[in-house]
C-alpha cells in the first residue's frame, strides 16, 4: 500500500584478489548521467568520470575538465557515504 522509492545511484567496488586485501582496489558510483571512479593504484589514487550521456562506453575521462568540478565533488562525497552505509 505504498509507494517505493527507486535508488538514483549505486556503489560499485572491486577486490584485487592477488593483493589479498579486505579493502577494495577500485570503488565506482554511478547514476543516470554520470560515473565516477577512484582507483587506488601503487603510485597514487588515479580518478575517472564519464558522462554517459555523451560518452556510453566511457572511452574519454572527463574528471580534469573544470565544468565538470561542481558533479566530481558530489560524486566523491556520495562515493564516501555509499561506502560508509
């Protein structure tokens, strides 16, 4: 008798299992629009976000474009509050 809800995003991760480790390698959230991914890599974190709209197969990150600072940020803080429920 009510009405739910439907998420707009979610929470990907990824284990790289020859690390052996409980944290995760790589953490994506995604929505309708966008997708945001942060890799923790050797030599530092290395940052990623596809606008699917424009770009479905994700070939070109458009994480440094400085239109697209104001979506980064939410993105990085609903990233953090995804991993944190």
């Amino acid at each position: 008798g009510t009405e739910t809800t439907w998420r707009s995003d979610f929470l990907i991760e990824h284990r790289f299992a020859p690390l052996e480790t409980i944290f995760p390698t790589s953490m994506a959230v995604r929505n309708a629009q966008w997708k945001y991914i942060k890799s923790l890599q050797p030599s530092g974190v290395f940052e990623e976000l596809y606008n699917l709209a424009q770009d479905p197969f994700e070939i070109n990150s458009v994480v440094s474009v400085p239109a697209n600072a104001d979506v980064l940020n939410q993105l990085r803080t609903r990233l953090t509050e995804l991993q944190s429920e």
